[in-house]
DNA sequence: TTATCCATGTAAGAAGTTACATGATTGA
DNA sequence: TCAATCATGTAACTTCTTACATGGATAA
C-alpha cells in the first residue's frame, strides 16, 4: 500500500490538506499505517497531475497557502481499482519480540522493564481505541477497531500469564547451564550446523 | 532493527551460511521480520570486516564455495548491546484492515473473500507455529511462539464472529444512504472539513 | 522437461525517512 | 521563554528489494 493510495483513503473522509491528511493518518491509520511529510506532499502533488484529486487555495496569515485536496471521481474510482486488489499478507515488525527470543542473554531486569513498556504502551492503544469508537462510524471501520481491540486484549493476557517465562532467573539459568556456560568458553558448545 | 542484528540473532543458534540464515529467518523469524539475499550477503561481508563473525570456506561442486559464519565474542557481545536498547514500538503494516476499513466501498463478494483468505493465513501460520513449538526450546522462543499463537487465535475468533459487519448488504446499504448516494452527484454530499 | 534447491554476489531502482528551510501564533 | 502547533516543500540519505549473472543436481 503505496502512500498515494493512503491519502486517498483518508479524503473519502472529507476534504483535508496535506498536514490534516497527516493528522488523520497519525488518529485513525496508525495502527496499521503511518506516512511522513516528506511522502506526503509529493504524493499529493502527483495525483493532482493525474487528475486524482483537485486543489483550492486558502490564504493564511503569516503561514504557506493552505492547500485544501478533494477526492475527484476518478480519484475515487482509482481508489476502489487499489482496494479491491488482493490485499498483501500482513507483515509485523517488532524488536520486542526478538528480544523477548533472545531474553536468555540479557539482565532479567531488562526483559521485566520491556515487558512493563510493551504492556503500557497496549493499555495506551487501546484506551485509544475505545475512544475512537462510536456508534456512527461506518461498519468496516467499526469492525477494524473491533480487532484492535481483540488483539491487544490478547496480547495484554498472554504477556501478564507468561511474562514469568522469560523473567525467571531460574528457567534462564537452566539454558545457561544447557549451553555449557560457566564451564568453558562461550564458543566451545554449540557444535550443531544444520538449521533444520 | 537492522539485518545486521538478525544474522548475529540467527548465528546464535549455530554456524551458518548466508543461504542457511535466510532459511532459518524464513522458518522461525517470518512472523516478525524477514531479508533477503541482497542484504544478507552485503551485511555478513560487513560484519566480517567489523569482527563481529569469522568465516571459513567449503568447497563445493559445481557450485560457488559454501561460506559458513561463525559468531566471535566480539559479535555476541554486539548482539547483545543492539538486544538491550529499549525496543522500537511494534509496527504492523495491514493492506487487508485498510480494505476492511473501506469495505462500504467495494464489492461484498470481495470483502468476503479477504477474510476468508485472511482466516485461512492465521489457520497456516497457526499450525506452522505448532511444529516449530517443542519443549526443548529456549524460554524465550517458547514465550514467542505462545504469543504468535495467541494473537492469531483473538484474530481468528474475532474475523469469525464479527464479519457480518463487513459482509452485510443491509449494514452498508445504510451507509450509502447516509452518505445521499443514490440520488445526487457523489461529491454533492461530504461537506465535512475539520479532521477532530 | 520444468521447477526447485543449492550457493554467492552486484547493480539498479523503489520507496521512504530525516534534516533543512521559513516563520507566525499560542499555550505552559 | 521554550516548546508545540500550524503549514508546505526540497534534497540528501538510508535501506531494502528486484533483477541479473552463473550453473550443477535433483525431484515431480
């Protein structure tokens, strides 16, 4: 999902400019999606060169034009063309997880203060989750939000039931003592090449 | 989180060629991160120079010789420094809830189909996630595997139970008809501005 | 016979981020 | 007074992906 397509999106919406597109972005789509400036406007610029959108001028005291988009018919159709292709696999991108992989070789103090954070910042998202939901909301956004809320619900649960898996001196002392460690040097074990 | 940290991550389960790393992200990093030969090679050269693994050669036949790396101290020891900095906040980036977002937009038939083709992803990993998970993993890894799993069991029940929403011809029906279609212009209606 | 696996690497290109440039207003 | 908000835009930079180059062995 290209970020043309994003701004496309966010003005079935209603009319914004490029720095409300952004706010927008950052309310309702980051959770799934974000865009920087820097892609924002050239995008905009673009898809009013095609006929995507168009433009009104408004003045500002002491600040750039603001320049108000509108999603034109054919932007609207270019939209639905990018929606209904066969939406990509969906991808995560998390460091905690592969620290959480890798808790055995980190302070156990480290692994509880990320687990802390982790579960922080799920409580953050979904007390803004719950305020995003209202009656009025269209069904598909309603049912997105829905499954934010499902998913951080579990995430909160499995973390508060295991955290103690990757916590517990003593379950990590027993992979240390698995590897050989405190023994001999800390490349001597580990003989295994194959990765299947 | 860099390529360079997930080969130093993947090296700890082993000595590996750059082949055998990309498998190995493939089968037990997928879920959160993945890379592809183009920057494996160009960071295990690098990682080279910067001491952080050695390399020995194996001759093959007929094919390029086998380069198999193996994590010196110093690599293990920058593992861990990149493992300890305070993990970046998880990203996902999902075509599919945008699509379900603007679902009132498209053909139900297709809407349909996503989650379908959605469900049938989580039933996959789930199950891939099954094999992967014996006891004598490390804490950590078991502790990833169980919040894979997690997740995709909430997101399963919650796309089974709420994809009426989405999949109504009645529910959405009501949105076109609040938004005046079927009697003006498309952008007739839509006079809302402000984003909050 | 065709595709996939094995095995490494380079070069070109895509897409985005960050930093910079400019500057008034408003709230803490 | 200092930071944040509003407002747009460009240029340099980073990072990764895709395609190419090479080619034997093996499985369907």
């Amino acid at each position: 999902m290209d970020v043309r397509t994003l701004c496309l999106s966010v003005l079935t919406m209603g009319d914004a400019s490029g720095y409300e597109i952004k706010k927008r972005l950052e309310d309702h789509f980051r959770y799934f999606y974000d865009a920087s400036f820097g892609s924002i406007y050239p995008a905009l610029n673009r898809m009013q060169k095609d006929g995507f959108v168009t433009c009104t001028h408004e003045a500002q005291n002491g600040r750039p034009d603001k320049k108000v988009y509108r999603l034109t018919p054919g932007g609207r159709l270019e939209l639905m063309r990018q929606l209904r292709q066969a939406p990509a696999e969906d991808r995560l991108r998390s460091e905690f997880l592969v620290q959480m992989m890798f808790a055995d070789l980190l302070p156990v103090s480290d692994v509880a203060a990320s687990v802390d954070q982790r579960l922080a910042s799920c409580r953050n998202d979904l007390a803004d989750l719950e305020k995003l939901d209202c009656p009025d909301l269209s069904p598909g956004k309603r049912f997105v939000i829905g499954y934010g809320k499902a998913i951080l619900t579990a995430a909160m649960r499995y973390m508060e039931e295991n955290r103690h898996l990757v916590e517990s001196e003593a379950l990590l002392a027993q992979v240390k003592a698995d590897r050989g460690e405190d023994e001999e040097a800390p490349e001597a074990a580990a003989p295994a090449r194959s990765a299947r």
